[in-house]
C-alpha cells in the first residue's frame, strides 16, 4: 500500500501517527523479531505481507501490500480498521485532506518514515525521512526554529541536528538519524521510550525536562552496553595472555624489520580493568563474575611469577625499570614493590626511569651516546610512582611544587601520546589537597582540546577520548561532559568488544648526523615514509614505536573509561570559563611521529651535561 493512499484511509481526527515502511526497518534491523517488539505486533506475524507498520494515537495499524484495508493490532490478534474510503472518493476527513498543505511539500509515497500530527498547545507538525545506507535523512516542519536546549543529549538516539532555515510558514529543521544506533538505544530500553520520539516533534523539537531523562538514561543505557563489551573482551585477552605470549609491536626504523615486544606492561592495564570489571558484576553482573575474577586471578599470578625481585620489566627477562614497574603496578596493590621504586629515585623528588651504568653490569642498562637522553628524571615515570604511593598510603617523595614547575613542557621519554602524560599527572593531582590550582589546570587544558563531537586527539583518537576520560574523572569532573565522552567514544567499539590498535609508546636513539654523508642523510629522510626519523634542535633520532596490536592496552582503557561513574543529568559546574579555552600545541599532532619531535622529547635534550649520565652509576 502507498502512503499517500494510508493516510487517505486514516481519520483527520488522529492526535498524531507515524509510519514506516517494513521493508526498509527490516533491512536495517536484520531481524524480523526486533521489528515485531519495535512495532507491538503479534509474534507469529508474517510480516512479508505488509508494506508498512503504523504508530497512531488510535492503536497499532499494519498496511498490507495488496488491498486497501488496514489492520489494527489488538492484544496478540489483528483486527480490521474501519475504512473511511468508498470507491473513487477521498473523504475530508481524512489525515491527507487535514494535512494537504504540507503533505504537498514531499514526495510523501518516497518516504521511509513519515509523522505528523498535533498536540495542544502547538500547532500541526510534520516529519519526513528517508534512509539511505542506514542514515535517515529527515526534515520536520516545525512553527519555529527550537531552543536546543539538551541538543547534546540528541546522540544517544542516534540523532544529530543539522540546522534549518524559515521557508514560507515553516521553519524547515533537518536532522540526521543514525538508524541502527537509533534500533539500538530502542532495544536496549526493550523499546519503552517509542513515545518520546512522537513527544519530541509534536513539541516542535524541544526537548523538556522528561525527553531529557529519557536521553540521558539512553546515553547511560549505551555506555553500560559498550562497557559490558569491553569488559567481556578485556577478559577474553586476559586470559589469552595466560596462555600465549600477546605483547605489542616493536616496530624499530626501516630497514629493520617489527617483532613481539612488551608482553608485562600492557597487563598492568588489564589487571586494572579486570578488577574494575570484578566489582562491578559481584553487585551488578552476578553471571560473569565467576569468569571475571578467573581471569584476574590468572593475569594477576602471571605477573607475581614474572617479577625480578620485587620490580618489572617490559618484556619477559629485560631489564627492570620504573616506567615499567609503575605501569604494571597499574593492576597491582603491593607497598613493597612501590617502596622498591625509591631505587629510581633522584632524590629531588623525581625518578629516573631505569638505572645505567657506563660499563655492562646486571640490573643497569649500559650507557652509550645513543641512549644518554634516557639517564635523566623522567616526569611521566614520577607522576605514576607519585600516586602510587598516595593509593598506598606511603609518604609523599615528590612534592607538589615539582609537578608544578614540569606542568608546562610534561611529557614523557616513552609516552606517545599527550593525553597518557595527562592521565599519570591526573592520578598524581587526584587526592592532594593543595593541587586544587594545578587540577583546574590540567581541567583547562583537557577542555580545551576536546573535539566538538566531545573526543579527543589528532591522532589515536579512541586511546586518546579514554585517556581524557580518565583524567576527568580522577581531577573530579564527572557531569554530562564526561558522559558525552563516554558515548561518543562508543563510535569506535570494533566487533566483539575490541578497541582500534593505537602506539601508546615510543623509545629514541639519537646518532651523529655528522658521520653521514649529505647525500645519506637526505635520502634517509626522504625515504622515512613511517616518519621515524626527527631532527630535534640540531639532534638527529631514530623513533621505535610500540603498537598495541592485540588491543591489550586499548582495550582495558576503553573500559576503564565507560566504567567511570557520573551525573549526567546535571550540567558540568563552571569551574573554568570553558569560552576562552583555546587547544594546546601539543594536542593537535596528527602523529605520534609529530608529538614526539615537537612535544615529548624536546625537554629532554636540553642542558644534558656528561656528569649526568654518572649520577645513578
């Protein structure tokens, strides 16, 4: 059946109705089932033999593909619906001749969804879409333009307003419609809120306090979906872990081929989020608790027997370091292990991230012109061992003033991505109660580089949007802010609960140029296709990157961040004048090639004198 002919055959006394045509929402929802629950309709309905389901104000109508008559679902059977058309007529009182003027408007039997309707007290309204590719395209008649007031809110439906323009009597609104995030938000509900939909446009698009619950449960509905996953996938990899070796990618400058390495650190994320995972289904997921803490249990026992003495090192066997050993403490609660970090110590409050020594000794990494930029304090390292000491209630080694004084230039000797830096300072600032000021800082600049669509990172941008999430929640920003994080970050869930593969880390080795012939150099350079090569103040290096091609990091961080807990109902306290924020340098890479050369290694190749590399011999 046509549209034009159901709506010839619907009464004009109709508050309001919605129609869709089946055989596109079949398509989309790929399951028959879905469409019946969508829809209210008997379970055993055949619905190859209707063109399009009907939502009225009346009742629940079907329109069979051949025939004039409609169906009404009644309770588990379908019933004739009284006819208004006698043979070559159109009587006034039907929905078409009430809303003839703006019918006219569309191509109405094109439309794979078509609403209309009125609620006093504001006029008539219609809505029109068509789906191409699962996006539904849609454009709604309202009397005026609407408030957008909770507009970010509209994602967690699916949905995103495009702007509109005054054309003649309407004030044309254009939405786009995310039709499978949309099917989904509906299931996850067990489509319960189907009248918030008819309730948003016969408001003329404004959304009241109640459509904004309703968002706000369907943004949080989502994000505990993904979470789920996440945590399902993170105990998949958790227990893999334990039975083969799953280490990230060293991929060292061509011509050198990549190889495994770093298979302990990553399960310091892991272990973290598996505990997470463990509190939440003990009080909320009773099934998946049992295999939750299975896994704990197991990653947790792989790295107790993977210690050298009471430390860790990145790879099964090499040498131990702080950076390391704080990573891996990420998932562990043990004092002796953090009190065995003061060996890194510099004394000054900051922490060398391995020991060295000028000759090859056992525990030390032995010194060379090309590693000498690593024999110095490394800020990043320092953060992580600052509050895992205040997590384990030990005293205070690094005091506030040093993390304040590295603030402007932090970064890391091995953190590839600006916002890893920001979540180790993050953690550090947390409880500290004279970090107030710096909190707002770091606040500022997280704020100030979040994308409009509430992600982050000009590169990684899923590792980057749960890092930044992460860091908001522990400088104690927790508000709608953080939510839309949370949902937009979804967009990159990949199937079975993984997260994209991103390069956390990177190490440098710094070689005399000057050795090399003009005519070497250059063609090094030009020939750097993966950008591994940087100069950096008159310093030539050569950049390893470290991908976390098993998802382990990624992964534990996603979830991580969509376990973190916050009121999304209420809008973000004014604490900083987010109008003025502007984006920090650092946070508009494109690479991690970019950040390194620009960002994190600068700081560390400036005044370094020879005597340096012998303090810790």
């Amino acid at each position: 059946m046509r549209v034009s002919d159901i709506l010839h055959n619907l009464p004009a006394s109709l508050e309001w109705m919605v129609l869709f045509n089946l055989i596109t929402i079949r398509r989309l929802a790929a399951d028959d089932n879905v469409v019946r629950a969508m829809f209210f309709l008997p379970t055993d309905a055949n619905l190859d033999a209707y063109s399009h389901a009907i939502l009225s104000s009346d009742g629940h109508l079907l329109a069979p593909h051949a025939g004039s008559e409609l169906l009404l679902v009644k309770d588990t059977a379908l019933t004739p619906y009284p006819s208004l058309l006698t043979p070559h007529s159109s009587p006034p009182s039907s929905l078409f001749h009430r809303f003839t003027k703006q019918l006219q408007l569309f191509p109405i039997d094109e439309a794979d969804c078509l609403g209309l309707g009125e609620q006093a007290p504001f006029p008539p309204v219609l809505l029109f879409l068509q789906a191409n590719n699962g996006l539904g395209e849609a454009k709604a008649l309202f009397a005026q333009p609407p408030s957008l007031a909770h507009y970010d809110l509209l994602p967690a439906a699916g949905l995103k307003f495009e702007g509109g323009s005054q054309q003649g009597l309407y004030y044309v609104a254009e939405f786009t419609n995310r039709l499978p995030v949309h099917f989904h938000a509906g299931i996850l509900a067990h489509f319960t809120r189907t009248s918030h939909c008819n309730r948003f446009f016969l408001r003329h698009g404004n959304i009241d306090f109640q459509l904004a619950l309703g968002l706000t449960q369907a943004a949080r509905d989502r994000v505990v979906w993904a979470r789920d996953r996440s945590l399902e996938a993170t105990t998949r990899l958790g227990q893999r872990a334990c039975r083969e070796t799953l280490a990230l990618t060293c991929q060292p400058p061509p011509p050198a081929s990549p190889y495994p390495f770093g298979n302990l650190v990553p399960l310091g994320f892991v272990l973290k989020a598996l505990k997470v995972g463990a509190e939440i289904a003990s009080s909320h997921k009773p099934d998946r608790d049992e295999s939750i803490q299975a896994a704990r249990g197991e990653v947790e026992q792989l790295l107790l027997d993977k210690r050298q003495g009471p430390l860790w090192a990145y790879h099964t066997g090499h040498l131990v370091t702080a950076t390391d050993s704080a990573l891996v403490l990420q998932g562990l609660s043990h004092s002796e292990a953090i009190e065995a970090l003061e060996i890194f110590a510099d004394g000054q409050g900051g922490y060398y991230p391995q020991l060295w020594a000028d000759t090859d000794e056992p525990g030390r990494m032995t010194l060379t012109p090309a590693n000498r930029h690593w024999c110095q304090p490394d800020y990043a390292t320092t953060c992580l061992i600052r509050a895992l000491r205040q997590a384990a209630g030990l005293p205070e080694k690094t005091p506030l003033d040093y993390l304040v004084a590295g603030f402007e230039a932090r970064s890391g000797l091995y953190f590839a991505n600006p916002y890893l830096v920001d979540w180790a300072l993050a953690q550090a600032i947390a409880s500290d109660e004279a970090a107030a000021s710096l909190r707002q800082r770091l606040l500022a600049d997280l704020l100030g580089s979040m994308h409009a669509d509430y992600t982050f990172g000009g590169y990684d941008v899923a590792l980057s949007t749960s890092l930044a999430i992460l860091s908001m929640a522990a400088l104690g920003y927790s508000g709608r802010t953080m939510r839309l994080a949370q949902l937009h970050l979804l967009d990159f869930m990949e199937a079975g609960g993984l997260w994209p593969a991103a390069t956390p880390f990177y190490s440098t080795l710094s070689f005399d140029h000057t050795r090399l012939s003009a005519q070497t150099l250059f063609n090094l350079m030009l020939n750097d296709s993966r950008r591994q090569m940087a100069e950096v103040n008159g310093q030539y290096h050569a950049i390893t990157f470290y991908e976390d091609t098993p998802r382990l990091i990624a992964t534990s961080l996603a979830a991580l961040a969509l376990s973190e807990k916050c009121q999304s109902t209420m809008r973000d306290p004014e604490v900083i004048d987010r109008a003025n924020l502007v984006c920090h340098p650092r946070y508009q890479s494109d690479s991690p090639s970019f950040y390194i050369a620009r960002f994190a290694l600068p700081p560390y190749l400036s005044g370094i004198a020879p005597h340096v590399a012998r303090d810790k011999v």
